[in-house]
C-alpha cells in the first residue's frame, strides 16, 4: 500500500510517500513544493496527491487546531483556512480515505513509529520552533482530547500574569522556551544569532541561552508530572540542535529532586527532523 503524507507549512510543502509493504514502513517518493499562504489549500492537496500517480491513502499535517472529523477551525500561517473541512472535500475529489491532524501530532507519530521514540508506548514530543507544538503516545495510542487539540503545550502558563503569548494569554510556555522567547529574553535580538554567539561561547549568549534552557526544562517537568512518559522528544527548529538538546538534558537531570520516587523518562533528539511531519501524515492517513 502506498501511503501520502503531506504537510503543510508556512513557507513550504512537503510530501513523502510510504510503502507499507515494507517492513515498518518506507519512505520511497518525495517532493517539496512552495506554501502559497494565500492559496486554495484544498486545490492544492489533490493537485498533489493526483501528481503521485496510485496511491492508497492521503494523510495532511497543519500547524493549527484540526477537529477529530477532519475540520481545520484555525491556523497559523494560512490566513484563508478558517472552519474549512479540509478531510471531506479532500476525499470527495480523491475518492480516497483522507485524514487530516495537527502538524505536531503528525511529527510525534512519525518519531513514534520510525524515529527517536520507537519501541516506547508512552512518549512525548515537544517542538521547540517559533513557537511550541507537541504531541502524546500514551499507553500505544496517539493522544487527540476531546475536540482534537491536545497537544498545545506551548500555551500552558508558566508564570501567571507574564508575557503575552500570541494566543491571547499571559505567561504561557511558549512565551519563554520558543525561539520568539529566546529572542525575547535577547532583548530583540534574533534567536538565530543568539544560538549562533552561544555555540562561539559569548558569555552574553551563554547566559540568555541557558536562562531559556531553564524555561524549557520547567517545562518539561511539568509535562512528566502530567503525562508519566519513558521518552521525551525534542524537536523543531531549537530543539533538534545537539547543542541545545546537550544543555537541556544537563539541566533536566539536575532538577530531578522534584520528581520523588519518579525514574526521569530518557530525552532525546528528534530523528526524522523536517521529514517528521509528512511521514506521520501518511501514517495517519493510513488509521494510525
């Protein structure tokens, strides 16, 4: 069976097809195309899909809250996609099963399945990027909640009352441990140079990058308390760099006095890296 994953970013599109008659799964075609923010996202998915010649099924990962009927309520990055039921009229044109989740949901299947979490029942992943997304495997079953948001980690308060987040609340996580955080805490200064001076060893960058792996790791011990998980995984543009994964870890360890009688789940660094997401698209689309 050959299985279409999609994901949908904010400046491009990736698409991988997974041949399931392979042991575990395969990844045998891809291709990357540009996102246009502004265009049809439904046209462009079957464009897509119809470009891959015999396929099985369509999976399709997006940054935002997508219901558990297929419904994509909010994104983003697409400032045209509001209530849009992305899943039926994908598979109305396609005449194929179609399923569509959150992106971060369709990375922690990814690391799941073929990635750095594979072999765990109970896992977690965290994306640290622009902002914060995640996902959960808990007990061998992808975790959704009741209207198919779960996962949004980012958007639990840290500190009450603190700075403001782009979903409209103060404090949350992702105020503090996103790349928009990091540079926050660099008084502007953009994350990228920021990791850039730590890695040269500026004392300057040391000290803002490791008063942001302090955000993180709060985190991150709050997600264990909450979720029990054997395997954390760290991704996204920050938390896939061996750099920051290596001083988060350091300082994860460190904190575990407040986790009494608890065993620290292992983290790790994503493996599958930008491909995540579309590899777990194509699982999903497969029923996973």
């Amino acid at each position: 069976m050959r299985r279409l994953g999609i994901d949908i970013g904010g400046t491009k599109t990736l698409c991988v097809v997974i041949d399931d008659s392979i042991a575990g799964g395969r990844v045998v075609d891809e291709r990357k195309v540009p996102t246009d923010p502004r265009g049809d996202a439904e046209a462009v998915v079957v464009d897509l899909a119809r470009s891959f010649g015999e396929i099985d099924s369509v999976g399709i990962g997006i940054a935002g809250l997508v219901s558990h009927n297929g419904d994509v309520v909010v994104t983003t990055h697409l400032p045209g996609v509001r209530e849009l039921p992305l899943r039926d009229a994908v598979a109305s044109r396609l005449g194929l099963p179609v399923a569509v989740d959150n992106d971060a949901t369709c990375a922690t299947v990814a690391e799941w399945r073929l990635g750095a979490a594979r072999g765990s029942n109970n896992a977690l992943m965290v994306t640290l990027g622009t902002g914060i997304g995640g996902g959960a495997v808990i007990d061998g079953r992808v975790v959704r909640g009741h209207n198919g948001f779960a996962g949004e980690f980012g958007h639990m308060v840290v500190a009450r009352g603190g700075e403001s987040c782009p979903c409209g609340r103060r404090g949350c996580w992702e105020a503090y441990a996103s790349g928009g955080g990091l540079a926050r805490l660099a008084d502007g200064v953009a994350s990228e140079a920021v990791v850039h001076d730590f890695l040269q060893g500026d004392a300057w960058a040391v000290e803002v990058v490791m008063e942001f792996v302090d955000w993180v790791v709060l985190g991150l011990h709050n997600l264990v308390n909450l979720y029990d998980p054997e395997c954390v995984v760290l991704g996204g543009g920050l938390g896939s760099l061996p750099a920051i994964v290596e001083v988060v870890s350091a300082r994860f360890v460190a904190g575990e006095g407040g986790h009494v009688g608890r065993a620290l789940p292992r983290l790790v660094a994503a493996e599958l890296r930008e491909h995540a997401g579309a590899i777990g698209a194509a699982f999903i689309g497969a029923g996973d």
